[in-house]
C-alpha cells in the first residue's frame, strides 16, 4: 500500500540468497572492505600550476573541428559591447509611447534590435514599454517581432484615416 511520502513496494520473493564469509576468512574480509574504502577516498585528480603559461595550452589550435563549431555559434549571437559612458539614458515614458507609435505607422512589424537602434532607449526600459503596447509575435511569417495590440492598432488608423 502507498504511504503518502514513504516508498514501498509489493511482491513475492522466491528466491532469496543471503551470503556470509566464512568464520575463518572474516579477517581477511574485513580487510578488504578496509582497502576498498581507502582506495575510493583516493583522490586521483591533481590540480597543477603552469609556470609562464599565457593560455596557450587552452586555445584550441586552427582547423581542429570542435573550433569550427564553436565559432558559429558565436558568430550567431553576437554580444553588443557598448562603452559605460555612451549608456542609453531613459526618455519620458510618455514621449518614447508617441515614437513607438510613430515607429508602428511605418512599419507594422519591429524585432526588438531594431527598436532599441531607432530609439536609442535601454533595452529593459523599453521591453517593459512594449509589454504594454505591443504583441510579441512567437510563430508565424513575423516571427520574433512585436506588433501593435488591436487596440491601438484602430486607434492609429482611425487618426490616420481622419486626418486626410
């Protein structure tokens, strides 16, 4: 039966097959229980200080295939590296909403790159900014942008529509 938290299992034993050593040999056996555990708290690893190494036994060598793999997949993500004094610094939220949707009228699909080029904003100030405005395109032919909510969607399109 199951005991909540407990483990347990039911069956029926037809064989069972208990050993002991022998009167005489249980020295000799204590024994090697003794050297088997002494043997497994060796430890085999050494750690080892190289003298006047500049990471050259680290690199991997050209034209070795795990290289080939690697740097595709660091040619795939590319880390921006921005200077600390060039920092993006935070626009109004309102004002940064009004080029959003600038943005939008232009063009109705924007990954998030594009956006955080074109407006020149941090890139967390203003994924929380299209977390309100925008759809997060997952599948599809636009996949990986973000498109406008339907409601501001007909809003813009309405203004658009009346101002002519």
């Amino acid at each position: 039966p199951f005991v909540a938290g407990k483990l347990s299992c039911e069956g029926k034993v037809e064989h069972k097959f208990d050993m002991e050593p022998h009167k005489d040999n249980l020295l000799n056996y204590a024994k090697l229980c003794r050297e088997r555990t002494q043997k497994s708290m060796v430890k085999t690893r050494k750690v080892q200080v190289l003298d006047n190494d500049h990471g050259m036994s680290m690199r991997p060598m050209p034209g070795m295939v795990g290289l080939i793999s690697s740097s595709s997949k660091e040619k795939r993500k590319p880390t921006p590296t921005k200077p600390s004094d060039v920092k993006r610094t935070r626009r109004d939220r309102r004002e940064l909403e009004n080029i959003i949707f600038k943005l939008f009228e232009k063009q109705p699909n924007w990954a998030l790159k594009a956006l955080v080029q074109e407006t020149d904003q941090p890139e967390q100030f203003l994924k929380e900014i299209l977390n309100d405005l925008c759809m997060y395109n997952k599948r599809g032919p636009n996949q990986g942008t973000h498109e406008l909510k339907p409601e501001y969607k007909k809003s813009s399109e309405d203004a658009a529509g009346a101002a002519p």
